[in-house]
C-alpha cells in the first residue's frame, strides 16, 4: 500500500507539472490576444499623439489586468483539452487505466488547482479589477483626450493649435524650416481679421519646451478694422511689412491632462461587494423616493386639472340658474358634460381648450418621468450584473474545467490543433450567451441573476455529460463505436 501510494503522489506532481506548464502558456497567449484586439480598436486614439512610452506601458499592463476574467477561464480549458489530449495521445493514460487509476483520480489533483485558481479568482475579481479597471479607464480616458503632436502638413489648413489656422506650402526635409507660410489669428474672436503671409518660416522649441516660436520672415500682417464704427461700409483694414517677426504658441495644450480619478469611482465596474451592495441598496432607495415623489406631483397635477374646470363650471352664474340647484361640493366630476353644454360656446371651448392644454403638459410631464424612472432602473440592474460577476468567473473556471479536462480524455489529441479549436467554440458559445443574456437582463426582460448565470446554466449539463463519459470509458467520439451503434439500430429496424 505504501508503494502505491508513493506511486500515486509521484502521478499527481507529474500531472501537475505538465498542467501548470500549459495553464500559464495558455493565460499569457489569452491575454496577449485580448490586449491585441483592445490595441487593434484603438489604435487611432494612439497614433501621433506622442504619448510617452512610460503612460503606454501603464495603460496596457492596467488593460492586460482588466482582461484576467476572461483569459483565466479560456485558459483553464485549454490547458485541461491540452493536457489530457497529451495524456491520451501518448497513451499515458491508457497506462493508469491499466494500473488500476481511475480518470477521476487523474483528474483530482487539477480539480484542486482549478478550485484554487477560482478562489484566486474571486478575491482578484474583487479587490483588484475595481482598482484596475479604475486606472485603466482614467488613463485610457487622459490618452484619448490628448492632442495630437503638433506636425504641420503641407497645402492644408493645419488647425491644432488653438485659435490658429496655418497653412505652409512646403516644408524643409528636418521640417524646421517652411515655405510660403499663411497663418490666421483668431485670439480675438472676431473672424479672419488678422492674416499673416509670410516667404519662409522658422520652428523651433524654447530650452522650457513650454511654448514654439515660429520666425517669420519677408511678410506681411493684414489687419481688418472691424471696430471702426462704418466698418461694413469702408472696409478699413492695415497693413504692415516685416523682415523678421516672431510668432509665440502655447505648447502646453498638447501635454496630457490627468483626470481626476474620483471621476471614475462611482462607476459599477469600479466597486467591490461591499461597496456594490452599499450602492445597489441606496440606489433602490432613491428610485423608491422619486416613485413616491413623482406618483404624488401626478396626482397634484390632476387635481390641478380639475379644480381648473370647476372654476369655469362655478363661475358661471347663468348655469347655476339652468340647473335650478347650488353646488354643495367644492368640486364636481370632470367633463360632466351636461353641465359645460349648458355654457356658452365661448366658454365651453376655453374649458376643452385649458383642459386639453393640461391634459398634454401631464403626458410630457409622465413621458420625461417615464425615461429617468426606466434610466434609474437599468443603473440599478447594471449594478446588479456587475455584482454577479463577481461570482460567475469563480464558477466559469471550475466549468470550463470539467469540460476541457473530460473531453481531451475523450478525444485523445495533443498540441494546439485540435484543441484550440474545441475550446475557441465552447468559449464562443459561453461568451456569446453571456453578453446576450447580461444585454437581456440590463433591458429588463429577464432578471439579472438569469442573465448573468445562463451561460453556466446552459453548459453545466454539457460539462456533467462528458465528465460521466471520460470516467466510464464511454467511446463518445469513436467512428468504430458509432458505427456499430447505427449498424445495430438498423437490424434492429428491420426485424
């Protein structure tokens, strides 16, 4: 008994070994892949800002931490189809069998590692994607909203400097120097009153690199008189020659401004549990006040309405003596129509006009309250999503292992042919009916615990299923077996 059980612990560390290999190979190939996608969408937001390497290497390292929920489950199924592949291609585990071992067994130690990626996972979820996604989001948010560096184009209207417009018709090769220079100043507001034409022009950087100076040479200022009283009828304007002029400009529009982070802070992706249950219950709180607040202003409104025509209806003494009776109640039933066409038409008409006057300010009134009450209410459900989120990854990493370790026993091939793709389609189809469900339940047609679970709800069957059949030796995916099977059912059909 003690040799077996040295045998079995030196199985599970050699088990082990070849799993945690792949497992990391596979996460850093996941999260590579992510961060090229996010790169890939926006791309344009980087290219000729100058954004410092330093900035750039923040961003992406906060955005690769941001991309740890769906790289670790990605990554436990691939590495589980690759090992077990491995396993059965190699016939290793053809070997255990014969030994007496169970694929249960084989599979217990990477259940355990699976179970303690999942606890990591959850605390990660918890405590370092709000952080995470915090700092990425106000990087990406300051990157985003950096002016492009300040690069002059040739036969264009260049119009990145603020309150300029400059066009060069060439440019030196360094792009120092440029030729044939027109620039418009618009600091005053006032238009294209000022022009400066100018044959060559001078950039350069001062020793602060806080502002550019642009030396102008052999050119002219023009200067529209707009504040001359007969402005629109003399059209006066200045004009004035130079040999050499120096033009300054702010360069400090182009520095990134950092945002404040507190911006950020309330956002549902930016909480954990505690703070998200904090959020969730005064949210519920505030829209359960604005219901009561708006249900009572609704029923002010409609007594509005009606104390307005039983002032018309009251006023009217000429009716009170058509009726023969005094009005005992302060106020009548509205549109008690033989009442108003007891009235003159003028005042039948002033009535109808007045009521339906109210009568639509109430319909915008309940339509703009209707808009904010379901805005309120899908803020609530987000909250809500994001807090099952915080589980579902925990979950998904313990699923996709009982799918991916079962189904490489069962199809027995190793590398990354095969398995990538068996796990790219189950990963596709969990994150597809993960973003439909969630995208469901924020509208309100399903509740959100549904939405958020209804991936795992749909593939915990198919992961049960496989795991019976790896463990029983069932031939799932043998033609041979198969073939049998329908040659029987076919005797069996005839007969």
């Amino acid at each position: 008994m003690q040799i077996i059980s040295f045998d079995l612990k030196k199985l599970n560390i050699y088990i082990i070994k070849q799993y945690i290999g792949t497992f990391i190979f596979t996460f850093f190939v996941a999260i590579f892949i992510l961060l090229m996608q996010f790169l890939w969408t926006w791309v344009d937001e980087f290219i000729g800002k100058g954004v410092e390497f330093a900035v750039m290497f923040k961003l992406l390292f906060y955005t690769s931490v941001t991309f740890v929920p769906m790289a670790l489950p990605l990554a436990i199924l691939l590495s589980s189809l690759m090992c077990f592949g491995n396993l059965g291609e190699y016939y290793e585990l053809v070997a255990m069998k014969a030994s007496g071992i169970s694929t249960w067994k084989v599979m217990r130690p990477l259940l355990y590692f699976s179970l303690t990626m999942s606890i990591l996972g959850f605390f990660f979820s918890n405590n370092v994607m709000p952080v995470a996604n915090l700092r990425m989001q106000s990087t990406l948010y300051d990157v985003s909203h950096k002016k492009m560096t300040l690069e002059i184009p040739e036969g264009v209207f260049y119009r990145g400097i603020d309150k300029y417009v400059i066009k060069v018709a060439k440019k030196s090769k360094d792009g120092n120097w440029m030729y044939d220079v027109m620039i418009y100043d618009h600091t005053d507001n006032k238009g294209n009153v000022k022009v400066t034409v100018a044959d060559s022009g001078y950039m350069a950087m001062t020793p602060s690199q806080r502002d550019m100076i642009f030396t102008l040479y052999d050119g002219y200022n023009y200067n529209e008189m707009v504040d001359d009283k007969d402005y629109r009828t003399r059209r006066p304007f200045q004009k004035m020659s130079f040999k050499r002029q120096l033009v300054s400009f702010d360069m400090s529009q182009f520095d990134m401004k950092h945002i404040n982070e507190d911006a950020f802070k309330k956002h549902q992706t930016m909480l954990n549990i505690n703070q998200l249950n904090f959020a969730i219950d005064s949210l519920n709180k505030a829209y359960d006040d604005k219901v009561e607040s708006n249900n009572m202003s609704l029923i002010g409104r409609f007594q509005y309405l009606n104390l307005g025509v039983n002032d018309y209806v009251k006023a009217d003494e000429k009716l009170k003596k058509k009726r023969g009776t005094e009005f005992k109640n302060d106020t009548i039933e509205l549109f008690q129509w033989p009442l108003i066409s007891c009235m003159p038409e003028k005042e039948q008409q002033a009535i109808i006009g007045m009521a339906l006057a109210n009568t639509n300010n109430i319909k915008e009134n309940i339509t703009v309250v209707s808009n904010n009450m379901k805005r309120d209410r899908i803020n609530i459900r987000k909250h809500e999503q994001v807090l099952n989120q915080k589980f579902t990854l925990s979950v998904a990493c313990i699923l996709f292992f009982f799918i991916g370790a079962p189904l490489g026993a069962i199809i027995r091939k190793g590398g990354l042919g095969m398995p990538v793709v068996v796990s790219v389609v189950f990963f596709v189809i969990y994150y597809v009916i993960t973003i439909i469900g969630e995208r469901v339940a924020v509208n309100g047609d399903m509740s959100v615990f549904l939405g958020a679970w209804i991936s795992s709800i749909v593939l915990f069957p198919i992961g049960i299923f496989l795991t019976f059949k790896a463990t029983t030796d069932a031939a799932l995916l043998d033609a041979e077996a198969w073939k049998k099977f329908f040659t029987k059912r076919k005797k069996s059909d005839t007969i």
